[in-house]
C-alpha cells in the first residue's frame, strides 16, 4: 500500500508572454498566439577579447519570427537536416536509376 501525502511546490516563474524587441508586440505563450511565442528567436552574444560589443559583454535580443525574417531573410541559408530515412529513400531511388539507365 502506497500512503500519499500533501506535497506544497514552491511558486516558480512561468513564461506568461515574449514581446518583440524590433515591433514591440506582445505574444501570449497561450492559446493561438503560443505558436507565434514559440517561433521568437532569443539571441545572446558573448563579447570575448577584441570583440566590438566588448570583451566580456553579454547582450541579448528576443525577436518574433516576422521581424528576423524581414531583417535578416536575405541572410539566411537553408541548411535544412536531411533526415536518415530521407536519405536512405534518396539512396534507393538513386540505385534504381543506376539500374534503369544500364
Ligand atoms: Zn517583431
């Protein structure tokens, strides 16, 4: 027999919403703005020696997906895992070809 007794948690912080650092809207980590949340991008930098933030410098920045795709889409590169079954299909389809074209 297991006996069970009251447990009291101590209070935490729980993440309630993320506001846009370049268009300052807000987002709900609940309901349908929760996939809006979960898109943002939370970036950091560390300055180390010489670097132009400066050497031991830490700075962060949260921005939705809207705002980084507009600033920095034209930087991006693609570089989209390709998946082992993926691979393997591409594989087997591949050696069908070689096949086809003896
Ligand atoms: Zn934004």
């Amino acid at each position: 027999m297991i006996k069970y007794i009251k447990q009291v948690v101590d209070p935490v912080d729980v993440a309630d919403s993320v506001i846009c650092d370049v268009c300052k809207k807000e987002y709900s980590f609940k309901g349908e703005e929760g996939m809006e949340a979960q898109e943002f991008q939370h970036i950091r930098v560390n300055g180390g020696y010489g670097s132009v933030f400066g050497d031991g410098a830490v700075w962060a920045v949260d921005i939705c997906q809207h705002c980084f795709k507009e600033i920095m889409g034209k930087y991006l590169r693609d570089v989209t895992p390709i998946y082992s079954e993926d691979l393997a299909f591409k594989i087997a389809c591949d050696l069908t070809e070689e096949g086809r074209s003896k």
